[in-house]
C-alpha cells in the first residue's frame, strides 16, 4: 500500500519547477484513472521483479533500480580487494569473445510488422529492454557492419522510420506487444507441457515485465507514435556514415541519399527546439543516456548522500516524461543541463552530417553545417571550460541558474573525441593525466563513470561508478586522436578482458570487473566487435 500511495503522489504532483527562465512545458492533462493504473502497475510489478531479481544475487529489474543495498550515504565499499590490471586477450580468445558477441545480437534480433512497416532492429536485451532505443541503435550499426552491413542499415531504417513529424527522434519506440506477448506465453505453455517450472517462472516473469512495461510507457509516452517524447545522445549521424563506409560504394551512395533528409530534419529539430545561448539543453536525465548519473543530483534536488534509486524514479523521472508526450510541448521548466556530453556528440554529428550532405550531392548544405559546428564549438569552449578547474564541466539549472555541476566524471572528457580540441592544445595533456590518474579513473576495469574520488562514487550503481563499454569506445576514440596510441589500445584491451570476466553484461565494475543486470547486452557486443576491429587495424602497419 506505501508503494501505491507513493506512485499515486509522485504521478499526479509533479516536482516544484525549478524556476528557470523557460517557457512552461505543454503539458497533456492527467487522467486519474490512467494514473491509478499505472501505481498499481508499479506496486505489482516492483513486488513481482523484486522476488525474481534477488535470486540470482542480481538487482531488481524495474526501471533503472541499481543493486540492492545501496540506498544512499556514504561511497560504497568494494567486497573484496581490486583485481590487478588484466593482461590483454590473446588472439584465441578474442576471437571466441567475437564469436559469443556476435551470438548475443543474434539472440536480440527482432523484425515484426510496425506501423511504419517492417521493424528490424536489435532489442539491447530481450528479456530486460524488448524496445528500440536510439543511441543503443548507433551503437547495434557500427557493430553490426563489420559483418551484416545490410542489417547494419536496417537497424538505422528502423530508427528513422520513427521519427517524429517535427524531426525529433524518441529515445524509446515500442515493438508491438502482442507480437512479444505472444512469444512469453508460447513458452510458458511449453514450458507447462514439458514440466520445467523454472523455464516457466521465467516466461511468466517476462510476461509481466512486458504487460507492465507497455502498460507504464502506454501511458507515459505518446500514444499516436507509441514512442517518448524525448531524445538520446545524437551519434545516429555518425553511425550513419561508419555503415556506409562498409556498403559496396553504389549501396553507400544509395543508402547516404535515403538517409540525409531524416537525418537532416532531426538536427534541424536540435538546432531548433533544443539550443540554448548556442548549446545544446536536455531536459530530462535520460536524454543524456545516463540515466542515473549523480552530476544531475543538483539539478534534480536529489541530496547524493540521500540517494534513492526507486524514490528518484517515481518522484522525479518519470513524473517528468508526462510533459513530453504531447506534440505541442516545448520545454520543460523542471529539469535543464547543458551537457559536454550531448554537446561533444552533437558537434561530431553536425560534422558527420555535413560529410553525408557532401556525400549525397549537397555540397552547400555540407558547409552550412560545417559553419553551425563551428560555432557550437565556440559556444562549449566558451561556457563549458573551466580554466580554474582545467576541467570541462555541465552547467545545470539550479535554482533559476546555470550552475556548474562540479561532480567529476568521464563525460567532461569526450571534447577529446569531438574534434573540439586542437592535437597541440595544452588542455588535451590536462585531460589526458586526468583520465589516466590510477587514484581517479584508470582502474584495473576502466573507466568508471564516476572518478573514485568522488563521495558519490559506487563501483556498483547504475551509471554512478560503473563502467560501461560506449563510454570506453568513445574515449578510446578521443586518446587514438590526440596521439595517445598506448593509453588508446590499453583502454580497448581491458575493455575486451573485463567483457571475457564479467559476461556480455550491460555495465561492470571498474575494480573487479564484475558484469551487473542484462545478462546478453546488444552494444557491449556490438561495440566488443567494433573494438576488436579498431585492434587489429592497429595491428596491421598502414592502414
Ligand atoms: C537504460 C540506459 C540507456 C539505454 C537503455 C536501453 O535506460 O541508461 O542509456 O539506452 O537502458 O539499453
């Protein structure tokens, strides 16, 4: 019952906006029976996955819950003493890794009929994540090509075939759920027939976990386009342009002349709805794709030492996505960062855009973008580098404020892979040792999303301390860059080991490298083959 009365207060009392100077969201009104349905959704489905999660030692599986027992207060504390660095992966076994990746995206490959035709994407986990989300897409694509260019291009198709009308891009698009329902119950009843009650318990775990998943974002998101309202990080320009490098040279050609108006209508649409004083804002956690990340705590109001994983969600994140689900919205007064994150992707996508306008016959549109790269490049320097610090650093709204948001974490790192640093800019080197530093990101499992010196750090909380393979690929990318070979190819070497130790799991921790919750994560794989790659054309002089 304190559960249910809980989801009822935080679904229809909205958090206190934080008083910026934005215009008020659009909001759809609230249906109070919708909302009744949906804290009752909750109870049953958080009792349900509470029971299932904790049995294999794994944490809860409803929505972003990070392990049990760590509720807040003081950095957790490792069980046992930090593993050693690991040694690289020899050629055998590296190529047995590839081998398990490519099964693990085979195992998540969906296609079903779609409003729009037919789907074809990978699922980030069947069992725990059954729908489409943007960037873990991105990632699925410059994976996939190396093998299935062609499934590397439906997997984009996909992508853009939701698109909003407006140009944005949801975060979230739902597969149909009969189609999935359908499977859950076809093997409980073989499952019954056959008499294994574990393969049942597990259907029918599944089953609940989608009815109350399409049930919750049913009714969360937008109803005509069954897809949220808000974005992710906008790398689905530059996964554009890596897949078509790996098409013959007419189907590259084809597939950037398909491709560039919907990619165009969507970085329009940033450029458009979601600038700020030149940069880019987000207005929800989630849009950042890392949910739970402690350098949004202030903006949130949420003290870290408090911190409270199921209390954040049904009191700050998913109260807040209701004001996106309309088409008439356009911002959100509760929430609003400034991120180098977004900021550093949306710089290396205008540019990986103009390459595809050039590419599709559309040089003056090529130079047009290259021109708003520019200045958004102007814009990060000028608002988002701290000189004082040496650091690049978020800007949030607290109060009414953009305030630096002062947690340290990897993310103030991607300018390296954004091409917004010169190769002799002394910033680099400042980055670079920070990084590196053993006492803060350079663990025997790096890079953690949180440096070790933070109080909020957790070796185990979801995306508070954890590491996480995207993460790794990007700033492998941003130190091969700038010339730091060495750390670059350590960085993907470790990366492969952790994924060997803890599984092909969706984050690890970065002392042990222990994997947590899904269990066959699509872009760990996918970005598993895409590091093997970048290793051996290391490997190969010339090339
Ligand atoms: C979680 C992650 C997000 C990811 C999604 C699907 O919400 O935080 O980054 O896109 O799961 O894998």
């Amino acid at each position: 019952m304190p559960i249910l009365l809980a989801a009822w207060v935080a679904l229809s009392t909205p958090s206190a906006p934080a008083g910026a100077p934005l215009p008020p969201p659009a909001r759809d009104p609230l249906e109070a029976p919708r909302l009744a349905h949906i804290s009752l959704a909750l109870a049953s489905a958080e009792r349900a996955f509470d029971g299932a999660g904790s049995r294999r030692g794994e944490p809860a599986a409803v929505l972003g819950s990070p392990p049990p027992g760590r509720r807040g207060g003081a950095p957790a504390k490792v069980g046992r003493p930090p593993s050693p660095a690991p040694a690289a992966l020899g050629a055998a076994r590296r190529a047995a890794l590839v081998r398990r990746a490519k099964a693990v995206l085979e195992a998540n490959r969906e296609s079903f009929p779609a409003t729009t035709g037919e789907a074809r994407f990978t699922a980030p986990d069947k069992e725990r994540y059954p729908y489409q989300w943007l960037w873990d897409s991105s990632f699925h694509a410059i994976g996939l090509r190396h093998y299935d260019p062609a499934r590397a291009a439906d997997e984009l198709r996909s992508l853009l075939a939701a698109q909003w009308p407006n140009g944005m891009i949801p975060n979230m698009v739902h597969a149909r759920a009969d189609v999935l329902a359908s499977r859950h119950w076809k093997a409980l009843h073989e499952a019954a027939r056959e008499r294994r009650p574990g393969a049942a318990l597990r259907a029918l775990r599944g089953a609940v976990s989608l009815w109350f998943q399409d049930k919750l974002f049913g009714a969360l998101h937008n109803a005509a386009t069954r897809s949220s309202g808000i974005t992710q990080p906008p790398i689905v320009a530059e996964a554009a342009v890596e897949v078509s490098r790996a098409l013959a040279p007419g189907a590259a050609a084809a597939f950037l002349r398909e491709v560039y108006p919907p990619l165009r209508a969507y970085y329009d649409w940033i450029d458009r709805e979601r600038l700020r004083d030149g940069l880019m804002v987000i207005f929800h956690s989630w849009e950042s794709g890392t949910d739970n990340s402690p350098r949004f705590d202030p903006v949130y109001g949420v003290d870290p030492r408090r911190y409270e994983e199921t209390r954040y969600n049904l009191f700050k994140k998913l109260p807040a996505l209701l004001a996106f689900k309309g088409s008439g919205w356009r911002s959100s007064s509760r929430f609003a960062v400034k991120g180098v994150d977004m900021n550093s992707y949306y710089h290396k996508n205008l540019l990986a855009l103009a390459r595809v306008a050039r590419d599709a016959g559309r040089p003056d549109e090529g130079a047009e973008l290259e021109g708003r790269a520019r200045e958004l490049k102007g814009e990060i320097i000028r608002q988002l580098w701290d000189p004082a610090r040496g650091a690049f650093r978020d800007l949030g709204l607290v109060g009414g404020r953009w305030t630096p948001l002062e947690t340290e974490t990897p993310f103030g790192f991607l300018p390296l892979y954004a091409g917004l640093l010169d190769r002799g800019d002394p910033r680099v080197a400042i980055l670079v040792e920070r990084l590196t530093d053993p006492a803060k990101f350079w663990t025997a499992f790096p890079v953690p999303t949180v440096a070790l010196s933070e109080r909020s750090f957790d070796p185990k909380g979801y995306w508070r301390g954890t590491t996480w393979l995207n993460v790794n690929y990007f700033l492998a990318r941003g130190l091969a860059e700038h010339g730091y070979a060495a750390e670059s190819r350590e960085l993907m070497e470790r990366s492969l080991a952790m994924v060997e130790r803890g599984g092909m799991r969706e984050y690890f921790n970065p002392r042990t490298g222990e994997g947590y919750r899904a269990r066959q994560f699509s872009w760990t794989a996918a970005l598993v083959i895409e590091l093997d790659e970048a290793l051996r054309r290391l490997a190969v002089p010339g090339r």
